[in-house]
C-alpha cells in the first residue's frame, strides 16, 4: 500500500511509466495540457486499475497526468512483476 497525497501526480507527461495501480481508497483524474489548458479526461474511484498503457507496454512516454485528486491509498504494480508473475501464455493474453 502506498499513500498519494491530494494534488500529487502518480503519471506525469514525457516520462515512461512501467507501473499500474489499483486505487483502494481516493479518487483520481486524467489530464492533459492542450494550449496552456488543463482538460480533464476521465477519473478513476475505488476498486479502478489505472495507468498509460502505451507508456505502461514501453512504447511511448505519457501525454498526460494522472493526480490524486483526494488524499488516496494505492497498490502499485510494476509491469514486469505481472510478467514475471504470469505463465507466458496467459502475458500474451493479458496483453493482446
């Protein structure tokens, strides 16, 4: 479990990010800059999973942030712990 803060961001844009995280507690939104403007493009409750998934698979950097929007209570998962974790098979499933 790891404790976020309200306002802190758990994804920044142009930074990779090879974790996913499932929100026990708080809530969350999806942002991204467009022309100096902060767009809000979703949020995340409760019992969610949440990531980039580009940028989570290593083919990209993020293009948004996500933030705590209440003080919230995570677990984070590293990618390659799920892949170490799953057959080889069922990481083909997971991400095709």
């Amino acid at each position: 479990p790891r404790l976020i803060l309200r306002s802190h961001r758990l994804v920044s844009p142009s930074t990779p990010n090879d974790f996913f995280f499932y929100i026990r507690q708080g809530i969350f939104k999806t942002v991204r800059e467009i022309n100096e403007r902060q767009v809000i493009l979703g949020f995340t409750f409760p019992g969610d999973v949440d990531a980039d998934p580009a940028s989570l698979l290593g083919q990209t950097k993020s293009e948004f942030s996500i933030v705590a929007v209440t003080d919230a209570d995570v677990l984070l998962c590293a990618w390659r712990d799920l892949e170490q974790a799953l057959s080889r098979e069922k990481y083909l499933a997971t991400i095709n």
